[in-house]
C-alpha cells in the first residue's frame, strides 16, 4: 500500500502502519504522484459507486471492490469484488470437511 484516503475528517491525518491518512480530495493528486493503478475500495455500501467513480476519474486502472454493492465502471477497469460473507463460509467448510480440500 502507498496511500489511505477517508474523508471522514476524524480519521484525516491518523496513522496506518507507515502510511498518513490523507483527505479523499487529495485522491488525484497522489494517484498522478505515485503513479498508482490499484486501489482497493473499502467503504459503506452507498459510498462505494461514488468513491469508485473518483479512483477512475484520477486513473485507476484497477478495483478490489471489498463494499457490499455491485459497482458500474468502465470496460477499461478491471474490477473483483470480494464478498468476506461468502470467503468467510468457505473456509468453515473448509475447516469442517478437510478431506475435501484439493491437494491434501
């Protein structure tokens, strides 16, 4: 990770690791600065196509959409989504049937 972006003003300026989390209106500049083509998209459901809207709008190439909501993007950005409800029930079963997992 190079950036964190919030714009929750309480969470402006917090550490993360290594990282200072800076203000969503800084998304542009710092995307142009470092050249970044990943971002990964962790926010409540109805800020998800806003905040996903922006990242494409500052050059993102690249989503790991981890909100709970579909999002609509360019054909030219790549998008996964991620649902922790379902990860999470694979690997209880996972967990529950061992003999099932390949390569074990």
């Amino acid at each position: 990770m190079v950036a964190v972006f919030d714009a929750d003003p309480r969470k402006i300026g917090k550490r993360w690791g290594q990282l200072e989390s800076e203000h969503v209106a800084a998304l542009a500049s710092t995307v142009t600065e470092k050249g970044i083509e990943i971002g990964i998209l962790v926010t409540p459901a109805d800020a998800a196509q806003e905040v996903a809207d922006a990242m494409v709008a500052a050059g993102i190439t690249a989503i790991l959409n981890f909100a709970p909501r579909k999002l609509v993007l360019p054909e030219t950005v790549t998008l996964r989504d991620v649902n922790l409800a379902i990860e999470l029930e694979a690997l209880c079963f996972s967990l529950s049937h061992p003999d099932w997992i390949v390569g074990r």
